[in-house]
C-alpha cells in the first residue's frame, strides 16, 4: 500500500484490475485506492505473475502492507504474507534477513524483516515489517512519527498512543530494552497539563438516550473520520479569536461584469491541460467554441485579494510548528471545496503572482478533480491559509475552523444589499459582504490579524490596487 501523503495512514482497494495467476508488466494498473482525500490506480513496477492477492474489495490496508504478491519470472508462486510468530526472548537481538526489496515493493513470506527482542507485538503489526523498529517509520507523522525523541527510543504503537492522548514523551521513562518507551509506558503516564482530548460519549452511551426511537446508524467513512479528528485536535489546540468586517464590493462586481463581457470568444477548444495531463473544463461552455475564454467568479477575486493582502503583511503569511513559525515569500491558498459526505481544500500555489484568469483556470480545474477524488497529494496538502466561502448558500456570516498547521483562515459571506449612512448624513444602498478572520494568536496577534483584515477590506473596495 502506498504512501498517498503525510496525513494518509490507510487506504480502502475498491477495484482489481488484475485476478491472481494474470501476467503483468511494468506499468499495467493493479488496483484502484481510496483514501479520504483521493483516489488513485497503482501500476506494477516490475514484471511477473500475480501470484497472490491479500486484501479484497471493500477491505482497507494499512500503508506499507503487502497487498499482493508478484512472482518474477521462474520463481516460485508467493503465498500471502502472514503474522510472523513474536521472538522469544532467548533469540539475538535482531533476525538476520536476506536483502529486502527496497522503494515499498512487496516481499514474500520468507522474508521476514528484523525485529527487535521483547517487543510486545509482532512484526506484523507495524506498517512495514521488514523495518528496524528503532528507526523512523515512513508512516505519517500525526500517526506514528520518528521512532526517536531526544536520546531515547519510542515505539510506533507508543508514540501514536501518545499523539492520541496528549501525552508528552519527553517526560516518558522508558522500560523497555535499552529504555526504550513502550505501549505501557504511555498508558501509566499521566496526560500533560492542558493537553486531554475529549472524546465524548460512546456511541453505546448516545445510543442510549434514543433507545425506542426509529434511527438509522451511518458508518463513518475514512474522510468524515479525518474530518472529524482533525476538526477536534484544531479547536482544541489552537487558541482561536476572531475578527469581522463588513465590506463594500460594488466596485469588484463592476469590474468582474466587465471583465466577463470583454472575455473574448475560444475560436477552437481550450489547449490548457490540468497538471495530471487531463483536459480542463476551466472555461465557460467546456471548450464550446465561440464561447468565452474565461468567466471569472467572486471567488477567484477573493483569493487574488486574499493573496496580495498577504504580501502586504508578511508577517502574518506563516504557520504553526511547534518551536517556530514558518514565514513564506508567496501565498498558498487553500480554497474549501464541498464534496459528498465532506470537504477538501485544493490549494492554490503562488496565487500573489498570478493573474486572475490563470487563478480561475487553475481553481475550476481543481474543484473538477477534487469532486471526483482525483487529485495528488501535493495538490491539497501545504499552504499557508485558505479560505471558506458559503455565499453562494446565503450565508451572511460564519466562523471557520483553522487547518492546522495553518494560522488563518478567512470566512467570506454572501453578497447583499446594505443601507449605510453618507458623509452628509443621508443613507445610501452598497453592495456588501462580511467576512470573518480567524486567528491562531500563537502566530497571529490581536493587531497583526487586524492590519491584515484591514489590508484585504482596503484591496476589496479598491480593487485596482491587486492588479497592478
């Protein structure tokens, strides 16, 4: 099972392209996958005969587990590979093994990777089998991360626990082989201070309460999972505040009206191609010809502004790590995206430096993809901010929730007609929307937060000053 990104620590087959005993060839596609953000099919890298599949359709494999067997030419059919036995604590610290294939390719059963003595689980049990397990894993970082901390050893399955319960390591005692942090170590330790995640009740305990009461259960799939413990670790981690203005946008609708009708017409369909080398439907009338070049929305003005106001405020052009903050010459915008059953956010790289139709090529574009889970993972992941927009719902106004590690995230409401007093007392009629930043105050302060709220208002309402 491949690595999909950082965050992805599992993926769910949901189609064979190939049956055990088909020949294949390098390049031939195996299986298809889904994660919670994409969806993608794997080729074979080698030649040989499909000699054993371990995971069937609908059944979820871990990263790094062996999902099928390629028998090379001549070689004996493979067998699907099995929980190895646990050493006992009379065998050397470490297996011998016969060289392993490297680059995430499957090995056979016999051969096993090496393991270290007294460990309370099997080989089985981690990602990768074949690996030391006092190494780093190449599993993601919220998940398992390095198997070290400072000068001692951590086990995957310990510093998962740890992550999960908000357990700090450093102040761990390891009484494992060599002080090595085990399992029980983080069990027996207390949470650090502030650092508890509530989980709430059990579904037994909220099932409970609508005991006689006609209700169909709706399994979590691995997005709505994600979403929900991400959301979690965000609003508990991040001290969120939050700042609202409400601005003038009829000088950016007159300008987007003219630049829509000055689109000129597409004499043949559009030659732009998305970065996986399909074809975009970024263009009014999908490539229709005689129909406009481009149809800029409200939207694609907002990240163009959001961007600038970013570059007029560096400071708050950052994100959170842990004992620093990441400060970035451009803006990376993540844009929310609703999805059936969720939400992705596609990012918009460089936005400050591009100009408004290639932003609404590239952003059509993404969203396409993003609905049919068909984008990479370098395509979501990153940025430095984003932005959630509900107008098009009706929405007003809203508070979102920062992505982690971002440190803003600007919420933008729907567009309407507002009475606002003159200078000379009177009362005129504006087109005006509100918007809300929220803020980490870790990374953003009161008045930081402020001057760029104030930064992205003064683009809005003057929407020249982003274009030149």
């Amino acid at each position: 099972m491949p690595q999909l990104g950082e965050t992805v620590a599992e993926g769910k087959i949901v189609r064979w392209f190939k049956s055990a005993g088909d020949a294949v060839k390098p390049g031939d596609n195996l299986f298809e996958i889904e994660t919670d953000k994409t969806s993608m099919e794997v080729p074979a890298t080698f030649a040989g005969t499909l000699s054993a599949i371990n995971f069937q359709v609908g059944e979820v494999a871990k990263v790094g587990a062996v999902v099928a067997v390629i028998a090379g030419a001549g070689g004996a059919v493979a067998t699907p590979v099995a929980a190895a036995p646990a050493p006992s604590a009379s065998q050397p610290a470490f297996v011998p093994t016969k060289a392993g294939t490297q680059g995430g390719r499957a090995q056979s059963q016999e051969e096993p990777g090496p393991r270290l003595r007294g460990d309370e689980r099997g080989a089985a049990s981690f990602a990768y089998p074949n690996m030391d397990p006092l190494r780093e894993v190449r599993t993601p970082e919220r998940n398992f991360g390095p198997a070290r901390i400072g000068g001692a050893t951590v086990t995957p399955l310990a510093r998962r626990l740890a992550g999960e319960r908000g357990i700090g390591l450093a102040q761990i005692k390891g009484s494992g082989p060599h002080g090595r942090i085990v399992a029980a170590d983080v069990e027996k330790a207390l949470p650090s201070r502030g650092a508890t995640m509530a989980t709430g009740a059990s579904a037994a305990q909220v099932k409970a309460l609508f005991e006689g009461v006609a209700y169909e259960e709706v399994p979590l799939d691995s997005m709505r999972a994600t979403i929900a413990r991400r959301l979690v670790e965000a609003k508990q981690t991040i001290p969120h505040f939050y700042l609202t203005a409400d601005i003038e946008i009829g000088r950016l609708l007159a300008m987007r009206e003219e630049a829509n009708a000055a689109a000129p017409p597409l004499p043949n369909p559009p030659p732009h191609s998305s970065p996986n080398g399909e074809r975009s439907l970024a263009y009014a009338g999908e490539g229709r010809v005689g129909a406009p070049a481009f149809k800029l929305s409200l939207n694609d003005f907002i990240i163009k502004a959001w961007a600038a106001a970013l570059m007029r405020v560096p400071a708050a052009n950052a994100v959170w790590a842990e004992d620093r903050t990441l400060r970035f010459a451009h803006a990376d915008i993540g844009v929310a995206v609703a999805l059936d059953g969720g939400l992705i956010t596609p990012v918009v790289r460089n936005a400050d430096v591009k100009s408004l139709t290639a932003i609404s090529a590239e952003m059509r574009d993404l969203a396409e993809r993003a609905r049919v889970k068909k984008l990479k993972p370098n395509e979501y992941q990153g940025g430095s901010t984003a932005i959630s927009n509900l107008g098009m719902y009706g929405v007003r106004e809203f508070a979102a929730i920062i992505n982690p590690p971002h440190a803003t995230i600007l919420a933008v409401g729907a567009s309407r007609r507002a009475p606002v007093e003159t200078e000379d007392g009177g009362v005129k009629f504006v087109s005006q929307m509100t918007v809300t930043l929220s803020c980490d105050h870790r990374v953003v302060d009161g008045a930081l937060g402020a001057e760029l709220l104030a930064a992205f208002k003064s683009l809005v309402e003057k929407p020249v000053t982003f274009l030149v």
